[in-house]
C-alpha cells in the first residue's frame, strides 16, 4: 500500500491577480511582497522569493532530506524545480498586462551534488522575451561557499490571458 493521500492542498489565499490590467513585473514584485500570492511548492519543497527586478529574479532555499533521492543526495526534481522556477520567473518580468506565462522546455545541468540543509541562491536572468516567446538562463550556487551546483535554460511561451 502506497502512502499517496488525495488530501485537500491550500491553494493560492490572496485575492484574484488582474492580469489584464497588470504587467507580470508588478505580478513578482506583488509575490516578493505579499506571501499570500506565493505558490505552495515552495513550501513543499523549502524555497523562497527573495529579489525581483526587470529580467532578474532571485530565491533562496535549502534542500532537506526530505528532498533526498535513495543514495541519500539531493533529488534532481529539486534542481529542476528551483531553476524552473528561478528562470520562468524572470521571463514573467517581462510579460505585459493582458498576457501571462507557462514553460515550453527546460533543460537543467547538474554540476557538483548539493549536500542536504545546504543553503542556495538560484538566479534566473531573461536571455530573450519576445511576443510569443521568453528565454531565461539560471544557476544554483551556495550562499556560503558561491559554488556553483546547477545550471540551466528554459524557454516560455507568453500568450494572452483568457477572458475574466
């Protein structure tokens, strides 16, 4: 028997965001201040929004052993997850009012293992944002040590926002 629960999961508790009249810029800067908008996967996972600017976003975190695959080093979903969500991020600093953002492709490149409760900074800084498409490059380095752990690329497609 498997632990797998269908438990109801909190959801975002702030008020619906106005993406029609509000850029994404002003969506990251709203998340960086107010946690309500903030996605439970960084609670999920223990990591955190700490710096936004115009094709910039920075956040911190710290694999636990929770996040531990069998041989007992951090699980790659949790590199995936930091530089998805650093890069993607960044690209929705560049999307204008009326459109939002979802991840086409990322490719992520592991380059030393991330020792459990390891404090990290992931950057995610825009390469392109277009029209119809936003490409962001991010890395994974120690607070403490500045070594580099990962580093990687995502591509977006921006498109309209659906109707209210």
């Amino acid at each position: 028997m498997n632990n797998i629960t269908s438990a109801p999961r909190r959801m975002f508790d702030a008020p619906a965001f106005d993406f029609h009249s509000r850029s994404g810029l002003d969506f990251m800067q709203t998340m960086l201040r107010d946690t309500s908008y903030r996605p439970p996967i960084g609670d999920t996972l223990n990591f955190t929004l700490v710096a936004v600017d115009e094709d910039r976003v920075e956040f911190h975190g710290m694999p636990l052993q929770a996040h531990t695959n069998p041989m007992g080093g951090t699980h790659g979903g949790w590199y995936g997850a930091v530089l998805d969500s650093c890069m993607s991020c960044a690209v929705m600093t560049r999307v204008p009012a009326g459109h939002i953002y979802t991840t086409l492709e990322y490719k992520v490149s592991l380059v030393r293992a991330i020792p459990p409760e390891t404090r990290v900074a992931a950057v995610g800084i825009v390469q392109h944002a277009g029209r119809s498409t936003g490409i962001a490059s991010g890395e994974v380095r120690g607070i403490e040590d500045g070594k580099l752990y990962a580093s990687g690329t995502a591509t977006c497609l921006i498109m309209k926002a659906p109707p209210q």
